[in-house]
C-alpha cells in the first residue's frame, strides 16, 4: 500500500524525468530535418499541387480567379493530398532494459525511450498520429499525446522480459518495436506475425549493451537476470564466452530471418554508440515504405 | 634463544604453528574462491550452457603454496629469527674493558665506542662493575666502577697516533687488582706487547677479544730517488679489495692547501705491500707537505714530508775556471760530488744564477766581486740566501777582508794564511777539535784522518769567538759564520778540493754540508747525525691523520727523534730544528704490518664475522609481498581482473606493490646555449650554487621572491632565478649573482677564479652573504667568514668600507639606511669611495661619480629575508609580528635598491646635479 507522500515523492521523481527525457527527445530530434511528406498526388493538403482545366462538375468556388484571369480558361488549384498515418509504437519496459554496464552507459530502457520519443516528435511534426500498442494510448496527434507518451513511457513493467504487444494497432499502420530481445523469442514472433497478418508492418530495433555483445567475464561467476528471477552459474565464465556469442549471433539471426519474412526492417543498436545514428536509421526506415 | 645453525629464534615456540600449515593447504584447496554475483541480462542465452572443465573449483596449487609461503614466513617471521646471533657475554665479576687505541683504532673507533657502549650496557644490567683502559693513554690506578659511571667518560676516549709502551702496560695489567674477566679491543696488529700482556690478563680472567679483520692500511715515508717520489703502501693482510688511492697536498701558489696530485693503483692479490712511484715536477714537489690514502682515517695514512723531498737549488761559481784541469784538482769537484745526488745544481755567470733565486751560491776561492756584484749578493743574503765560500791561493792572496770585515766574509782575514806540516814548516798537519755544543755541526763525530795542512787565518776580534762553528785542534777557526740579514755568510778556511785538506775527501764533510741545509738530507737522519740536536714540534698528527698546531708540547732531542719511537711526548708530526725539518711518521720504512693472530683458547669477535641481524622484519615484509602478490593472483583467478572495475582493482593491487617510488629525477642542467638564451633573453637574478641543498633551495626562493617584489613595484621586470655552477657556467650574462656562503663551500678553481674576476673588473655585481649576522660580526672569524676570506682571496676586490650614509644604494629607489635581511646587522661592506670625494657646496652628498660597487659583502642572509615558497608564502620567519614584517619590508627595499643599483648604476648620484644644472640651464 502507497501512502500519500510515498506517491508524490514517487510522482515528482516520474515527473522530474520527465522534462529532461523530452527535452533530450526535442534536441535529438532536431538532428533530423525533414519536411511534410506529401502523398505525390492532388488532394486535402496545404501546400500547391497543380493548377488544371475545370471541369463542369467543379464548383465556381473551387476555380482559381487569379489564375484564370490570365487565360481563356478557367483553371482550378489543386492541392497535394495530405494524410495523417498512424504509427503505433512498443518500447520495451521491462527488467532487462534497465541494464547498464558502465555509468558513463545509459540504460537500454533510457535509450530505448529516448529514440522511441524522439521519433514521435518527427512524426508528430510530419503531421503523423503516435500511439502505444495495446490499447493504453490510442494514436493521435499534437502536443499533449507527446506528454501523453512520456508519461507512459516512463511506467516500468514488471517483467524480466519484454513481450511485443501486438494489440490494438490499426490495419495498414505503421509499428516501432523498440526491445533488446533476449527474452522469449517465440513471443516476438506470435507478436510480429500477428502484425504482419493485420497488414502492419515497420522496424524492429534492437538495443543491446556492449557488455552483452562482447561477454568480457572470467572466472566463477553467478550470473542473474536483472530481478534475479533466472540463475546461472559457471566455474568458468571465459570459457562460455563462445559458446554465448554463438547463441548470440543465433538470435540476431532469427530476428533477422523474421524480419525478412513479414517485410519488417532490423536493426541494433547499441547503447554506447549515438542515439542520433539510431533515430536516422530509424526515421529513414519509417519513411521507406510510406 | 635456541639456534640452529646460524640462525637463532628468540621466540623458538611459535615455530610449532609450522604444523599448521598442512592442515591450512587441506582447508584452502577444498575452499574454491568465491564466486561473482554479476547482473546480466543476457543469462537468459546462457541457460542450459554447461562447463566443459571444471578447473577452478579448487584452489590452483601455485595459489595455495603462495599462501602457504606468506604464512609460513609469517610464523617464522615472528618466531624471530636472528641471523648470527651474538653469544651473551657471560659472567658476573669484574669487568675490564682494554682499548689499544693505537691509531690502527682511529679508522672504526666510533663502532668500537659503540660495542663498548653495548657492553657497558650488559655490564649495567648484571651489575658487573667495570673498567676501560686505553693502552696507549693507561690511568694508574685504575679502579672497577659501577658501569654507568662510564657512560659519560666514553666520548672522552680517544686513540692516540703511537703504539703502547710494552713495559707499563704489562706493569699497568700486574698492577691492576684481580680478578677480572677482560675484554680486548684489538686494533688488528701484531706486536711483541701482546703476548706477554694476554698472558698476564689470563692470570686475572677470561679473555675475550674483539678484532676487525679489515686490513689496516699504512702510508710509509716518501722518498726521492732516480728522479721520482717513491712511497710503499703497506697493510696488514691481503685480503680485501686492493684499491687505494695516495693524495699529495700541498700550498698552492695563492697558499690555499690543496690535491696536488693523485695517484690510483692497487694491490696485487694477497700481496701486503705496494709499491707506488710519482714523477712531478721539481716546483711542484717542492710544495708538497704531505701525502695522504685518499679515505682512510688513521695517522698511518698519513705521511708528511720534510726537507728530505725539497731539492735545493745550489749555485756553483769557483774562481779558476779558467785552468785546464783534471777533475780531481778541480776546486768544486767534492762539493760538486756532495751536492749532486740530493740537490739541483746550477753552475754558469753570477748575473745569471741570481736572476734564478738559488737557495745556496758556493763560491769556492772567488776572491774579489765586483762592487755590484757585492750589492747583489748582499741583497740576496738578506733575503734568506746562504752564502758558502770556500777559502784558496786566489783568497789568501787578496786584499778582500783584511783590514776591515767584508760584508760578504764572516771575519777578517789576515794576510797569507798559514801553512803547518809541509814540507818547509814544522809540526803536524792539524786535526779537528770536536764541535762545540753552539755549533750546528754538535754531535758529527770527527774522523781521525780528516787533517788541515793549510789554511787562512782570521784575525782575532772581540765577534769571532760567536762566529767560529768549527775550530781545529789548536783552536784556530775552520769554519765561520756570520749572520746576515735573514740569511748567513760561511766560510770554510780551507779549500773546497783536497789541496789544502782531507776534510772534503771525508763523509764529515758530507755531514757538515747537510747539517748548513746546503745539502738535501738524503735518508733518514740517524742517531748521530741528530746527536745534541733539539727539535720543536711544529704540528703534529692526531690518530685521525688531523694536522693540528702543537702548541704545548716539548722540544725534542735529536737522538729520541732519531731513534723514531712515537710516544705522548713524540707524536708524529713534523719537528723544525735549526735549519732543517723532520717529519716523523707513523710509518717507518721498516715497519711491516702485520695481522694480530690470537691463541685458540680466546675467543675472538669481530664486527663483520658474525653481525648480529635480525631477520624478523625481512620475513613479514616477503610475507606481506607475498600476500600483495596473493591479492593479484586471486583476482585472476577469480576473473576480477578483467571485467567491469577491473582496472581500478590492477591500479591498487600494482599501487601496493610498488608503493611510490623516487620522484622523477629534475629536469637536469641548463645547456649552455639554452641559458645564454634565457640569461639574456630578460633580466635574470642568479645565485652561485654552493653545493648545500638546502642553502642553494633558499637563495633561489630568495630570489624570486625579490624578483616579485621587483616586478610588482619597479619596472624592472626579472625572469625566474637562476643557479649558477661558477666552475661551468658563464657569468657573462647576469648583472647580478648572489652568492651565499657556507663553511664547507670548496674553493673555486683557477678557471673559476679567472671567470670571476673577468666578470668583477666587467662591472658585475657579487652580493657575498655569510649568513651569520646573527652570531658573528664581520669578520669576526666565524666559519663562513673565514671561507669568505679564503674564497675571496685570489678575488680582485678594491679597497672596502662599510656603507657610508650618502652612498648612492641608500637612494637608488628607497630612502633607507639600514639593511636588514634575516638578520639586522649594520656591517654591510662595498667598495670604498676614492678618497678625493668631497661633498659639493649645498650638496647633500658628495660627488661620487665613480661606477657600481662589484661586491656587497654582509651576513644578514638577505635571501631567506626574502623567500617565498612554491605556494606564495614566506618561506621563513623574519622577526616577531609586525616588527618582523617590517623588517621584510626593507630586507626587500635593500634589494630593490640593490638591483636598481646594479642596473642603474650611479644615476641617482647624477640626480643631485640636477638643479645646480637646470639653474645654469635658466640663466
């Protein structure tokens, strides 16, 4: 049971992660220029398309005076289609994500919120609609779902591991799966190939931390998963080093062969490198196929 | 204690905890090293991996005999094991304690005062009353006393540069009252005393004897033969490293003492004499005073020189050169054969030899010289020159001296001469009486076959009695002298060959020319040739090789000289007679050094056979090691040295192991070209190092902290301070250099000296700073003044006088009078102003317009007055509270003035000219 001062301290430690988080979001996502993409055809839209003939089933008021008036034809002014696409995003929360191996490292949750919001802020200036999957947050656009999304962003799971949740996302929309990975692997691909069936597809990002990528233990050790739940010892950590990359490459593998097999797109990262090659990456592989 | 072998345990129990150690290697290989928890999120992939070797569940057996190692030395460590324990001197009676204290003793005598301090300890404990003797100092009636009563007499105790009297020291041991055990400090040498004495000890107690088996090293006499100095190094066994180095010192041409020459050689293996050779030049051996082992502190390394190495420079003129004659008739032939093994002869025109300064001119039957010949040689006697004329036909037959004394003939001559037994007179050719006790020949035996048969005769006068030295059997004057000025004029009555006399043809004649110091002694003197002499003491040897002044000793007779036993009333030293001087030397030609060898029966300890040495604290540091080598060795086992923090753990286990060491060594010496660059690049203060560190570590604060001071309130902007080598470094480049002094500063070398005085006549400043303002005056005589005077005697410094009040340094920037540093003396001394200066009508202060003072000399040691340390701060105390600050205040505007004055010069003086000129300029 939480008492009342135990929630607002609790509160205001969310909050005060808060404005730092969106505010890293704001300045990594200026790293990435970028304008309306219009639909490259006539349409609603703000911005000028094509001026053409009008036709007798035009209204008066659609035609263009201006325009017209230098010709003996009365033209109309069209505009570029603009549509809003709904990009549905999961970023793991849960245990595992909390790891870091060195201070000067952030965790795998941090940065995986950090790109995940950071990609949100390009696409709510593209005009597009974020949400969460599942049906927390539904996806919408503008300033108070990007609050919306810190705020869920910054809930922690309970679980040792993340499971994508497949929920809730629109037919034909687009989905960010932000996870390291490590957990169950059948999960993700329940998840994945429930999304690729609703006709969804979009990017999976793998975020890892060097130390897992590069295994550097030696001697007795009892590894345990971040709350503790999973146990291994061994009398010699070096000598799994191998056998442990090997299981390693074997899951990056798998990743990637079902990536390949629903059209989605893969990458790592990891947390020592830029956020900001990340979000390129990220926000160009979004772009790809819209 | 129980030992075994030589190593003994003072705490021989805890060796039992030895048995433990099995048990431990059981425990430790059954206890794996404890493994790391580590959070990973990536055991999810390791589930299901299993272990291909399971190695490491046990200890590593290199691991577990490390550990076994640290504990075992952990328990030996604190059994406390010793190394050659000493065997407690047993005994609860009488205690002797017998010094030969010889100066065979002087090279370790500290270490022997602190084994007998030891004793007395032991001695105060059981209670045993005590008594120390030294054999060469014995106190009669010497009573035991409690041991603590020592305690205070030991500094007293000293060695002395002679060798104990056998016969009182066997009736000193017969007199002591028994019984008593003794304990023997042997100086190591052999000698006929020993025996007897050990038997009579051994009548009164147990013997025990403490012996240094390091040979002891003797210098024996220098001798001059076949053109070369020749010295035997001897010691008394052979073994030990052979290497020694003999030192000649002697005056330099400015009367500093100084290394004239060295010579490095060694022994042969096992061989107990040496034998070293030196060919230097004839003006330079003549200024050697003594020779010297270069690191042995014993009178026995030391040998003095006497006349014995000095050549005398003789000149020989003889009156018939012009003769065609055989060389036996040649008038100085005999002398000619006297002279020439031991002295340098110069033979050629008189004008000529004088021009050479020869220490003797022998003119043998020269009879008449001309009258600026006379003034000449007149004026060279006086100055010390020995004239020694030789009577013949062409002096006997000349007017010189006959009715009135010549200056340069001892007496008055009458005319002629005398013939006795030729062949046309009657008698016998006359004998020689034997010398007077007044004469310098006294105690020369006479030959019976040395006769006269011709001579001249002098004539009687109320001065000729005191002139005669030599007379013959009818008591007419052989040999007379006269003194004249600081020198003498002789005169043998006889010729110089064997026409008128045997005396020339005898070894007297020898004997006589050397006892008139016209001859180099050759050898040694023996008992007759020193019979009836008397010989002071000059300075004499302590056991320490020190030269001190002997001031209150005795003169002493020839013969005790000659016989060469060193005792209390003859220490050696070297002894002036009449006209020569002896060196006595610890070290006789014949004397061998031999090694003590002591009965089986006594027990004999020495420091280096078996030194006691406690290895307790070598065994828990190697433990401690071990455990810090331990501590890295578990963490690579347990993997802890890779990984995260892995660093951090290699830092502090390689921080354990070597703790940190020397500071990197300082950035080494200026080059030259790099000072010219920084020396001229802007103005530098400099100070000359003086080889103390810590005197040169203040002068150089000192001198930053002024040059702060400088930059901060004048214009004139110094870079950092910089050290000076006077010996290497140029000095050309600095307007200032202070130069503190110490007691124990070297002298600087000639090139020095020139550098020096080529940069004080160049308008260079030295500001000398002896530091002791507070317990000297200047030129009081403390340490530094006299290193001052020393130093600064081959220095071209003017005429000196303390600061007068108008002196132009009391206004070149501040107004101020006094110039306190550290300390507040007033003697602050510069170049004294010409003595024309007179004050201008009106003027404050006289007209001085002559350049910079090239010296300041004072001892108010202005740099610690002005250093500030790293940090800003002063680096020591000036005085008490603002009295103090005060004073730095003005130690700093004295050397504001100081440099201003370097720099500026006069202009200040110039300055008082100024409206006398605008004045005329207005009209």
């Amino acid at each position: 049971m939480t008492t009342p001062e135990a929630l607002r301290a609790e509160a205001s430690d969310a909050a005060s992660a808060f404005p730092p988080l969106l505010a890293e979001a704001e300045h990594l996502a200026t790293t990435v220029l970028l304008g309306e993409h219009g639909r490259r055809r006539a349409g609603m839209g703000d911005a000028f398309w094509q001026y053409r003939p009008a036709q007798p089933t035009d209204e008066a008021r659609n035609i263009d005076w201006r325009r017209s008036a230098r010709a003996d034809a009365h033209f109309v002014r069209e505009k570029e289609w603009q549509i809003a696409q709904s990009v549905m995003m999961w970023i793991d929360r849960s245990a595992s994500m909390g790891f870091s191996s060195d201070k000067n490292i952030p965790t795998k949750a941090n940065r995986a919120r950090l790109i995940g919001l950071a990609a949100a802020i390009l696409l709510f200036r593209g005009g597009e609609r974020v949400g969460l999957t599942g049906f927390d947050l539904p996806a919408r656009a503008g300033q108070m779902q990007l609050m919306r999304l810190a705020s869920a962003l910054s809930d922690e799971d309970e679980a040792e591991y993340g499971a994508p949740i497949a929920r809730g996302m629109l037919p034909h929309s687009r989905a960010v799966f932000v996870s390291d990975f490590l957990g169950d692997i059948a999960e993700a691909e329940t998840a994945l190939t429930d999304a690729a069936d609703r006709g969804v597809r979009g990017v999976l990002l793998q975020v890892l931390d060097p130390q897992e990528e590069a295994f550097p233990f030696d001697g007795r050790t009892i590894f345990e998963s971040m709350r503790g739940g999973l146990q291994h010892e061994t009398l010699k950590a070096g000598d799994l080093r191998d056998r442990y990359l090997e299981r390693l490459a074997e899951r990056k593998g798998h990743l990637a062969d079902l990536a390949h097999r629903t059209g989605w797109q893969l990458s790592t990262h990891h947390t020592s490198q830029s956020a900001a090659a990340a979000l390129l990456w990220l926000h160009g592989a979004l772009g790809r196929h819209t | 204690m129980w030992t075994l072998g030589p190593l003994g345990f003072t705490a021989p129990w805890l060796l039992l905890g030895l048995i433990v150690l099995p048990i431990l290697w059981i425990l430790l290989r059954a206890v794996p090293p404890a493994p790391i928890r580590r959070r990973f999120p990536g055991v999810a992939l390791l589930l299901g991996l299993k272990d291909r070797e399971s190695q490491s569940d046990r200890t590593p057996w290199w691991l577990l005999l490390l550990r076994l190692l640290a504990a075992a030395a952990i328990i030996v460590g604190f059994a406390g094991p010793v190394l050659n324990p000493q065997e407690q001197r047993s005994g609860d009676g009488p205690l002797l304690v017998l010094l030969d204290g010889t100066w065979a003793d002087a090279r370790d005598w500290p270490r022997r005062m602190e084994r007998t301090s030891a004793l007395l300890d032991d001695a105060a404990r059981r209670g045993r009353p005590v008594a120390i003797a030294v054999t060469t100092d014995l106190e009669p009636d010497l009573t035991m006393q409690p041991a603590e009563s020592w305690m205070s007499r030991l500094p007293s105790l000293a060695p002395q540069p002679f060798e104990p009297d056998s016969e009182a020291l066997l009736d000193w041991i017969e007199g002591m009252e028994g019984p008593f055990d003794t304990f023997w400090f042997s100086d190591g040498l052999e000698r006929e005393t020993r025996e007897p004495a050990l038997q009579a000890l051994e009548t009164k107690g147990d013997v025990f004897v403490y012996q240094t088996p390091r040979p002891v090293l003797g210098l024996g006499p220098a001798t001059f033969a076949d053109g070369q100095i020749e010295m035997t190094v001897s010691r008394s066994s052979g073994a030990g490293p052979g290497a020694v180095t003999v030192q000649a010192f002697g005056l330099d041409p400015a009367g500093v003492e100084r290394n004239l020459a060295q010579i490095e050689t060694e022994f042969e293996p096992a061989a107990r004499t040496l034998d070293v050779a030196l060919t230097l030049p004839p003006e330079l051996r003549n200024r050697i005073s003594r020779f010297q082992l270069d690191g042995v502190r014993s009178a026995a390394a030391v040998s003095l020189t006497d006349d014995a190495l000095k050549r005398r420079e003789v000149a020989l003129i003889a009156g018939r050169e012009e003769r065609e004659e055989v060389d036996l008739l040649s008038p100085l032939h005999y002398v000619r054969q006297a002279l020439v093994p031991t002295a340098d002869i110069l033979e050629g025109a008189l004008d000529d030899l004088l021009i050479a300064a020869p220490d003797v001119i022998v003119l043998a039957d020269v009879a008449t010289l001309s009258p600026n010949e006379i003034d000449v040689l007149s004026g060279w006697v006086e100055e010390g020159g020995m004239l020694l004329r030789f009577a013949g036909p062409r002096l006997a037959a000349s007017d010189v001296s006959r009715g009135e004394e010549d200056p340069l003939m001892p007496v008055r001559l009458r005319a002629g001469g005398r013939t006795v037994g030729g062949a046309m007179s009657w008698g016998e050719p006359k004998a020689l009486a034997p010398f007077d006790e007044d004469s310098p020949f006294y105690g020369l035996s006479v030959p019976d076959d040395v006769v006269v048969s011709a001579q001249v005769v002098a004539e009687p006068g109320p001065e000729l009695d005191e002139r005669v030295i030599a007379e013959l059997t009818d008591g007419t004057p052989l040999v007379t002298r006269k003194i004249l000025g600081d020198g003498q004029v002789v005169l043998f009555h006889v010729t110089a060959n064997a026409e008128w006399t045997t005396l020339p043809l005898s070894g007297l004649f020898v004997q006589m020319l050397e006892r008139l110091a016209v001859l180099t002694r050759p050898e040694r003197p023996t008992v007759d040739d020193l019979a009836g002499t008397t010989w002071a003491p000059e300075e004499v040897l302590d056991a320490f090789g020190q030269l001190n002044e002997a001031d209150r000793l005795n003169g002493v007779e020839g013969e005790v000289l000659a016989e060469g036993t060193l005792s209390a009333e003859v220490p050696p030293g070297l002894y002036a007679g009449e006209e020569a001087r002896i060196a006595v030397n610890v070290i006789k030609p014949d004397t061998e050094l031999s090694p003590a060898f002591w009965p089986a029966r006594i027990p004999v300890e020495g420091p280096s056979l078996d030194q006691e040495r406690p290895l307790k604290g070598l065994l828990i540091a190697m433990a401690l090691a071990l455990l810090t080598v331990d501590i890295l060795a578990s963490l690579l086992v347990s993997g802890r040295l890779r990984g995260p923090r892995s660093g951090i753990a290699a830092l502090i286990a390689l921080l354990l192991m070597f703790p940190p060491g020397a500071e990197a060594q300082q950035g080494g010496e200026l080059s030259e070209e790099n000072l010219a660059q920084i020396a001229t690049s802007e103005v530098v203060l400099a100070h000359i190092l003086t080889g103390d560190p810590s005197v040169d570590e203040v002068a150089e604060a000192g001198l930053r902290g002024l040059s702060n001071v400088l930059f901060s309130r004048t214009s004139i902007e110094p870079g950092e301070p910089i050290a000076i080598n006077i010996e290497r470094d140029e000095l050309a480049f600095f307007p200032f250099l202070y130069w503190p002094i110490t007691a124990d500063q070297p002298l600087p070398s000639r090139e020095a000296y020139g550098k020096l005085n080529r940069y004080l006549r160049n308008g260079g400043m030295i500001l000398f700073d002896t530091r002791d303002a507070d317990t000297a005056g200047f030129g009081s005589g403390s340490p530094e003044g006299r290193r001052l005077q020393a130093i600064a005697r081959a220095l071209d410094i003017p005429p000196l006088e303390p600061v007068p009040e108008d002196h132009v340094l009391t206004r070149t920037f501040y107004l101020i009078q006094a110039f306190p540093g550290r300390y507040t003396s007033r003697d602050v001394w510069v170049e004294a102003s010409p003595p024309d200066a007179e004050r201008a009508p009106g003027m404050p202060f006289r007209n001085l317009n002559d350049g910079v003072t090239p010296v300041v000399i004072g001892g108010n040691d202005w740099a610690s007055a002005w250093a500030i340390g790293a940090r800003g701060n002063w680096m020591l105390p000036v005085g008490r509270g603002a009295a103090g600050e005060r004073q730095r205040e003005f130690a700093f505007r004295f050397g504001v003035n100081l440099i201003m004055h370097v720099l500026t010069g006069n202009y200040k003086s110039d300055q008082v000219h100024v409206p006398d000129l605008l004045d005329r300029l207005g009209q």
